[in-house]
C-alpha cells in the first residue's frame, strides 16, 4: 500500500486519489477485524502496543527517490502506517499465557520471513549485477540504454521491498526476545552492504585483498549451504 502511495507521486491524478482512499478504506476494515480477533485470541487490549519502528534504507546507496517512513500507531488518513496488535507489539505487562505461547510461533514465523529476505536480497544485487553488465553496459543507443536503467529501477524496488521485510522481521525477533542464537544468525543489515560492487570480488585481482563479502553472502539461508553458490564461493574468497 506504502509503495503504492508513492508511486502515484506527491500530487496524484483524481483518479488514482480515488482508488487511494477506496483502498485506505478497505484497508481500515481489514484493520479494525484484526484488532478484533488479537483481542479476542490473545486476551489483550489491542490498542496496548509498544512503538516499532521499520529501519530506514539509505537512499544513497540505492539511487532512487524512494524514503522509508517510521511506523507508529496512527489514524486518520494514514491508516498504512497502523501498527497491528501483534505478539512482538504488545507491552510486556501485556504478556499473558496466551500471548506467551503466542510469541514462540510468531519467532518461528519471524525466522522464516528473514531467511527468505536474505535469499531475496541476495538474488535482486546478483540481478542487479547482470543486469549492469549485459544490459547497461552493452546498450548501444539511448532507447535501450533507457531500457536497462529502467530494469535497474525495478530490481531496485524488489530489493528494497525484501530489505524492508527482513529488517521489520529482526527487529520483531528483537522484541519477542529471541535467544541469542537466533539473533546472531540475523545480524543487522547496513547500507553499505548493499552496494553491488561486493560481488565482484577475486581474490586474484590486485587491491581486493582486505576487502570482504558482506556476512549475508555466506548465511546458511535455510540451510542451504550444501548447495548454495554464493556460500561456496564466498568462502573461497575467504
């Protein structure tokens, strides 16, 4: 919905301001069920819920005009922006039997949804290089030069979707208070690691020889790593 809004631009056509708003509606409905079922399920107040916040993607390392904006409990308009009752937001006075067992599931959720933004992130910078080197580089006239970029504005949209999904993924880890374990697997996952420079790394290559892959190049992502390439290759750089 976020990404939606933004594409549409800071002064949208009367038509898509309609469908924006038809879609905010639908949205606050969908919202306000939830509500009532955590309540319900959980056996809580859903409007109890601590601040989260989404971490932002520099917008630097990325080229594009695209900005994150921090999620708070809201109203109004800005119904997108509405933190859900959840086990990893609600207060720890809040933290009955129900929301106890409630918050073990949604860790095993959590772990799920930030190995699989690992594995995204990795495939969009690798596309992003391909991209880069069979396209842009190979473009031969201003038509499929435009063409290209406009495919590397796109992956980079992909990829800050999955950078988005798995910092909101660890920082719920964070607040259910998952073992240490399991947050070292997940570290944080800074700007400067997105760059794709990264993956053209050769131990062979003058001037590379203290550079290193950034670590969620040889995660063992779903436990992947008998046959995952980027492991295998990482460690060779290694």
């Amino acid at each position: 919905m976020k990404t939606y809004i933004r594409a549409s631009g800071k002064f949208p056509t009367d038509a898509k301001a309609t469908e924006i708003a038809t879609c905010r509606s639908k949205l606050r409905d969908r919202i306000a069920q939830h509500q009532k079922r955590a309540a319900l399920m959980l056996g809580v107040d859903p409007n109890q819920i601590a601040e989260v916040y989404e971490d932002v993607v520099d917008d630097t390392i990325l080229k594009s005009d695209w900005s994150a904006d921090e999620i708070e409990a809201t109203s109004g308009d800005d119904i997108e922006n509405f933190v859900l009752a959840m086990p990893s937001t609600l207060l720890d006075h809040d933290a009955n039997d129900t929301v106890k067992r409630a918050r073990v599931q949604e860790i095993t959720l959590r772990i799920g949804q930030c190995n699989d933004a690992l594995e995204a992130v990795r495939t969009e910078i690798a596309r992003k290089v391909f991209v880069f080197k069979e396209h842009v580089r190979q473009a031969r006239s201003k038509r499929y030069k435009f063409r290209a970029w406009t495919e590397i504005h796109a992956v980079d949209a992909v990829l800050r979707q999955a950078v988005s999904r798995y910092r909101q993924g660890r920082r719920a880890l964070i607040n259910l208070q998952a073992s240490e374990s399991v947050l070292t697997v997940f570290q944080p996952l800074l700007d400067n690691q997105l760059q794709a420079k990264y993956i053209f790394l050769d131990s062979h290559v003058r001037g590379v020889k203290h550079e290193k892959m950034p670590w969620f190049w040889t995660t063992n992502v779903c436990e992947d790593c008998q046959t995952d390439i980027f492991k295998r290759e990482g460690e060779l750089l290694h």
